[in-house]
C-alpha cells in the first residue's frame, strides 16, 4: 500500500470515527431522575425491565447510557434471568439498583428465594425485594412483611417493595396503611381509570416509593404474532404497527404522572431501548393522545385492564384476570412458554371450558369468552 493510499485511508478513518463521535454526543440521552419515595434514592424515570431481556449486551448498554434501575424476579425465564442480569451488571453494580421479587406463599419460602436470587445475581443484596403478584389485603401475609424485615435487618436488602397486577387503588391504600413498605410496584397503563392514577398520587405523598409496571398495555402494538392477523404477514404487520409511535406514546402517558417514580420497560434489543430513551425527554403531546386512542380502539377487545369488576363474576370461578394476564404474556410479549407456565399454575378447576354464555360481561369491552377459550386452547 502506497504512503498517499494509506494516509488518506487514515485520515478518512479518522473522519468518520470524529463524525460518529459527534453524531453519538448529539444524540446521547437527556436523562431523567426522580426520587424513589422516601428511600431518597435518586433513580431514572425509565427503568429496565428484564423479564424480555435475552441479551445481557442490552441490559450493559442501558446501565453505560445511564439507566440505574433494573427489574428481574425469582421467576423468570425459569430462574435464568437473574443470572443473566448479574452477569450484565457485574461491572456496574454500585452504580444502580437491581430488583428481584418472590412468589413464595410463607416466611420460610420468601427467604429460601431470596437467598437463591442473591447467589444467582451474584450480589450480597437486592435494593428492594418484592413480595410478588399480591392481588387483595389478605394475600400480604405478616409473616411475609416479617420476613423482609428480617431481611433488611441481616442487611440482604435495602427497601421492602410489594407487587400488585390488580386492585391498584385497594392494594396501595392498604400497603400505606400497613406502613411496612417502602416501594410499590403497579400496573399502570393509559388504559385504566383515573381513580388509578388518583391512588398513586395518595401513595406518593405519603411516602411510598411509586413503580409502573405494564406501561405499553399489553405490547400489542409491537408483537401480534399470529392473532387475528386475517392473511397478513405478520412480520410486515409488526413493522407497521411499530412505526405508529404507540410504544412511546404509552411510555410518555405514564411518565407525565409525577407521582411515578419509574417506569419498567420490557426492551430486547438497542431499537427499543434507543427508543424509549426519548420519553425521558420528549413531552406528551396532543399527537401522542390521538395514537393512543386509535390504539385503544385496536386493542380493546383483547386487552384485560386489570380492574377487577370480573372478580367472583364467573359462576364457575375462572379467575379471568389472571387467564387473560397468561394470555398477554403470549399474544402481547411473545412470552408462550412463560404464559403457559402461569397458566398451569392456577389451580385446574378455574380453568376456564366452553360454557354457552358467558357470565361476565367486561365494562371495557374485552371479548372475554373469546379470550378466556384462547387461553384454554393454547395453554390447557
């Protein structure tokens, strides 16, 4: 190679390493913090969700743009995903905050997963440990809040949370009340009523750290994999409904609500991380609210809201949120081994059968017969 040749090739190397040097300061992210309740901890209003999350190279990207809080739980991708969050954040481990969360039912089960997660994430303690997927005052044992207690005590955790996909105005009020918690982890989406966003906000003031969970209602918009896709190719279907700005617009929606500290976001690849960065900056805007009501319109049959007004409706006692919750995991997430896994954990005689009529009748307009016979076919 000729001396010419081979500087211009350096200098054109060079070039372009300055101009994607720029390119990158120009677009790095406007971060966001806001403080966890009473923890004082000062977290990003876009926290990483990790349940999705297959590539531990997205997880270390996030925390290097940033991103210093990210969710995982005992029971993900069968226990796999909080090794993959650990390796993913080994380095950056002081830097942020990792969650993990339990299903176990007694004190002694609780603590028997929290040992397990921190061997498995690889770190002597979780900031804050969740008792996971609470749905009434009484599934929020003593002997569970005792448990965390214990556990901040031995100094394995920092802050005790608890998770709750339905009942969000009950279940905050009653972990205000019950005082214990220190972080509460809601479903939170533009789909639901505003007593929902009212409770969070009566949380907040007290105190109570606030995090949104189920933020892009169902990831419908993203996913749809071969439902009602009536011919289309759903590759090329994915793909439009991506561009329609419905992902952000929903991640935006939450984030305007002050009173949620942050919100967790499934993201698997640089894409949608790239994206959602934008709602830490980017305001809600009148042309964000008209793609959420088209989008609304698209998703209403399908998507459960977690309101609760089916609960002891069904005269069979199918629990019908938690079936169609099963059912999003599939159809929105792409998830069908996990919704199949949470569906076989509900006991079988609330499964639900092809009765004649159905007993409930959704007051958002979910077509839920329809859903509840879906779930039962692919899951049963």
């Amino acid at each position: 190679m000729s001396l010419k040749t081979s500087r211009r090739g350096f200098f054109g190397s060079a070039a372009a390493l300055a101009a994607g040097q720029a390119s990158a300061q120009t677009a790095a992210p406007k971060l966001e913090y806001r403080t966890l309740g009473k923890t004082g901890v000062k977290i990003t209003s876009l926290g990483f969700g990790c349940m999705l999350a297959s590539d531990p190279a997205v997880i270390e990207r996030a925390a290097e743009t940033g991103i210093n809080y990210f969710d995982t739980a005992r029971s993900y991708q069968n226990g796999q995903n909080e090794r993959m969050v650990g390796t993913a954040l080994k380095n950056w481990r002081k830097k942020v905050l990792i969650t993990s969360k339990s299903p176990g039912q007694t004190k002694e089960a609780a603590l028997r997963d929290l040992d397990t997660s921190l061997r498995e994430i690889g770190t002597d303690y979780l900031d804050v440990w969740f008792l996971h997927s609470k749905s009434t005052a009484t599934d929020v044992k003593d002997e569970l809040l005792d448990a965390q207690q214990q556990a901040k005590k031995a100094g394995k955790i920092r802050f005790a949370g608890v998770s709750f996909h339905f009942n969000m105005p009950e279940m905050l009020d009653h972990v205000v009340k019950r005082g214990m918690t220190d972080v509460a982890l809601a479903s939170y989406n533009f789909t639901m009523e505003p007593k929902v966003g009212e409770a969070i906000g009566r949380a907040r003031k007290s105190g109570l750290g606030v995090v949104a969970m189920k933020v892009m209602a169902g990831g419908y918009a993203r996913i749809q994999r071969g439902d009602r896709l009536y011919g289309q190719n759903p590759n090329e279907l994915t793909a439009r409904l991506k561009r329609d700005g419905a992902m952000l617009a929903s991640l935006k929606w939450t984030l305007r609500n002050k009173s949620v500290d942050t919100a967790i976001i499934g993201m698997t690849d640089f894409d949608e991380l790239d994206e959602n960065l934008r709602a830490m900056s980017e305001p809600f805007t009148g042309k964000d609210q008209g793609t959420l009501a088209a989008h609304m319109k698209r998703i209403s049959p399908m998507y459960c809201r977690m309101c609760g007004s089916c609960t002891g409706v069904c005269e069979k006692g199918v629990q019908v949120a938690d079936s169609l919750r099963c059912l999003t995991y599939a159809d929105g997430y792409g998830e069908f081994a996990m919704a199949r896994q949470r569906y076989q954990e509900l006991p079988a005689e609330m499964h639900c059968s092809d009765c004649a009529a159905c007993t409930v009748d959704c007051p958002n307009g979910v077509d839920v017969r329809g859903r509840l016979l879906r779930a039962h076919e692919l899951f049963a």
